[in-house]
C-alpha cells in the first residue's frame, strides 16, 4: 500500500470519445423507480451515419428522489444489432409512457414510467 500510495493514482486505460458514448449516466442506482423524462436530444449531428439518443430522467420516488440520470442508445447505426436493440429500447419508452406515436421526442417530455436498473448498466422500462 505505501508503494501504491508513492505511485500516485493508477491511470485507466483509453476510453472510448466521449460523443460516441452509449449507455447510462454514471452512478445511476440500481433498483426499480418511478421516473419522469425531463429532456431528449439527438447529440449526433445530420450528417452521421449513426443515431444517438440521449433521455434524462428524474427520479420521484424512495431514496433517490429527486436524482437525475440519463440513457444515451444508437436508433440509427451500421452495426445491425445496436440498431435493433435501440430501436426496441425506443419501443419499450414509446409502450411505458403510453406516446405510441411522438412526432418528436420533446413528445415523451413529463411523461411518467418505472425504470427498472440492473447491475452492468441494464435498463428496462415499463408503464407505472
């Protein structure tokens, strides 16, 4: 320990950029919670081949009420299988929040929902 501590702090390896991150924000909690979608955005921009986009939430229930987290998934991309798990996580808001057919993502905005969070950054959303 004392060696470590003369070493300094370890360096992580490479990170991927951060415009072509995926997932959730960090230190989203684990556990079933009612939500409510606060913004969306569409970080890529037109000329991309790939489509992010990027929900935040509001937590309005138990110990992390009030906390605010975001899920970033590719709707559009080259890899077939990250396109079809984002079109399904966008089904899955779509079906929750009860906005079948949103002729924009400002549409789900105040929507409410559960948003259950697994270990390893899986999300499933569901209608409250």
């Amino acid at each position: 320990m004392a060696r470590a501590r003369e070493n300094g702090p370890r360096k992580a390896g490479k990170s991927p950029p951060a415009g072509k991150a995926t997932g959730l924000s960090p230190k989203t909690p684990i556990g079933r919670h009612k939500v409510k979608i606060v913004g969306s955005e569409m970080p890529d921009d037109s000329d991309s081949p790939e489509r992010r986009f990027r929900f935040s939430y509001r937590i309005e229930d138990g110990d992390h009420e009030g906390k605010e987290f975001s899920h970033t998934f590719k709707y559009l991309s080259g890899d077939e299988n990250l396109q079809a798990e984002g079109q399904s996580i966008f089904a899955d808001l779509r079906k929750a929040t009860g906005v079948v057919e949103p002729e924009d993502t400002s549409d789900l905005h105040d929507c409410s929902l559960r948003a259950i969070v697994g270990s390893m950054g899986r999300i499933e959303y569901a209608a409250l």
